[in-house]
C-alpha cells in the first residue's frame, strides 16, 4: 500500500526522512529500505555511525535472510550451515554494490564532504542511507548547523541523483504528548509524531519530498505517511513487526483476528 500511496515508491533525487521516537524501530525500517532497493537492483550506500559494521551487517542478514539476529550476533544460530552456505552467494563480484560505512570507517566522523567523495567515487549508487541525522557533524553551528545540512543533503541527493534518506529521532516531548494506552489491558497503543512535532530544526520537515512518520510498540506498528507529493498524504499503514526475524510487514485482516 505505501508504494501505492507513494506514486510506485521513492524516487531517484528524493530526500526521504523517516523520524520515530526513541528505540522504536527506526533503524530497523530504514534497513528494511535499504535491502528492498537493493534487491531491486539499486546500490545502496548505507552510513551507520551508531552501530559496528558487523552489527549493521548481522541487521541486514535478518532483513534479507531472516536469519534470529541475536543468535547470529552471538554466534549460536542453530542453522549455523544455512547461515554460511547464505553468505557464499556475496562477494566482491556481485553486480549491485551494497557498500557500508560505520564509525570505524569514518574517523572524523560523517559530514557532508565524505558523503560526496564516496558518491563521487562509486558508481552504481541508487540510494544512500543515513542512519542518524543528529550523528552526523554539523560543525558549530547547533541547530543552524543542522539546517544548512539538512538544505545541502537535498541538494546532493538531487545532484547525484540518488534516493536519499535520513533517519532522525522525534523529540521525547512529542512521544509523551501522543502517548495513547488502553487502560483496561494496560497496553501502548502506536502513534506517530505528527509533521509539525518535528525536533532541532524545521529543516528537517521542510527539505524531504518525503516523511514517514514511525511508531512501534510490541511488534504493533503504525507508519504516518506525513508528507508527500500524492494525494494520499496522511495516510497510515498499519504494520506487524518482528525486528529480530528481519520481518517488517504490512498487516492484513487476518492479522487482527
């Protein structure tokens, strides 16, 4: 439904922004992304500051494989053979690069600059993923250091036409001021951030073509589509999540019988 509701999905040039609360999933969706365009024949630059390249690599063998990503982590995968016989098929030869940098490759950290010399550097690119916004280095300008990132990220992406998107963390004050629980059965019920409770700067609601608005509670997910340029703006998804199976899926009636 949301490649639907999206005109057939993001578009080469786009800045994208996903933004969720706190340790609701956000970088589980964005991985999710990354992978679909992937196997559609995209290359995928994916910058990942806050996690070790084996742990963002071990999320996308879950996406992709569906493979338990804690037993994997942990080296105790009772279809250990699987998993190794699933890892033969990537190698320096694949025709689609799926490139990913983390801290470790990045020792002043992310800026603009790097994202332009590895853009200018490879070839293939169809989407770049950064997986953190507020990780990135916006020199010492605060939250004016933040626009004028946000102002030049729209303009790479469009000048090396890639599919670009930034995952961002909404404020906890908007989480407490959505906050909806059924208090018969003492359950969370998702809810996400509205457009206009955005956190840092207005940059970063104003600059996207596109905003998908994450929330995730118990494996019960709602994806707000809060920005785009279809008719379909504020729409929601309804979503079945199971982050450690790599399974993020839209649900279906059966789903809540």
């Amino acid at each position: 439904s949301l490649t639907r509701w999206l005109g057939g999905g993001f578009e080469l040039g786009d800045y994208v922004l996903i933004q969720a609360y706190a340790n609701r999933g956000k970088s589980w969706l964005a991985s999710s992304v990354a992978v679909k365009a992937w196997a559609s024949k995209f290359g995928v630059l994916y910058y990942s500051p806050e996690l070790t390249k084996n742990q963002q690599q071990f999320r996308f063998d879950t996406v992709h494989g569906h493979f338990d990503n804690v037993k994997v982590r942990r080296g105790e995968l009772d279809n250990e053979q699987e998993y190794f016989d699933y890892l033969e098929k990537f190698d320096e030869t694949n025709e689609v690069p799926f490139i990913v940098k983390t801290m470790e490759d990045l020792p002043k950290g992310l800026s603009l600059d790097v994202i332009e010399a590895d853009l200018q550097a490879m070839d293939n690119i169809g989407m770049v993923v950064i997986d953190g916004f507020n990780l990135m280095n916006h020199g010492r300008g605060g939250r004016d250091g933040m626009t004028q990132t946000s102002r030049k990220l729209r303009q790479l992406f469009g000048r090396y036409k890639v599919a670009g998107v930034v995952v961002h963390q909404t404020s906890t004050a908007a989480e407490k001021e959505n906050k909806i629980e059924d208090d018969e059965i003492g359950v969370r019920e998702p809810n996400p951030a509205r457009l206009d409770q955005y956190s840092e700067t207005i940059a970063l609601i104003q600059d996207p073509a596109t905003v998908l608005s994450f929330d995730q509670h118990d494996g019960v997910a709602k994806l707000l589509l809060a920005k785009c340029r279809e008719p379909d703006v504020g729409k929601v998804l309804d979503m079945r999540c199971n982050f450690n199976k790599g399974f993020l899926t839209e649900a279906t009636p059966v789903d809540f019988m």
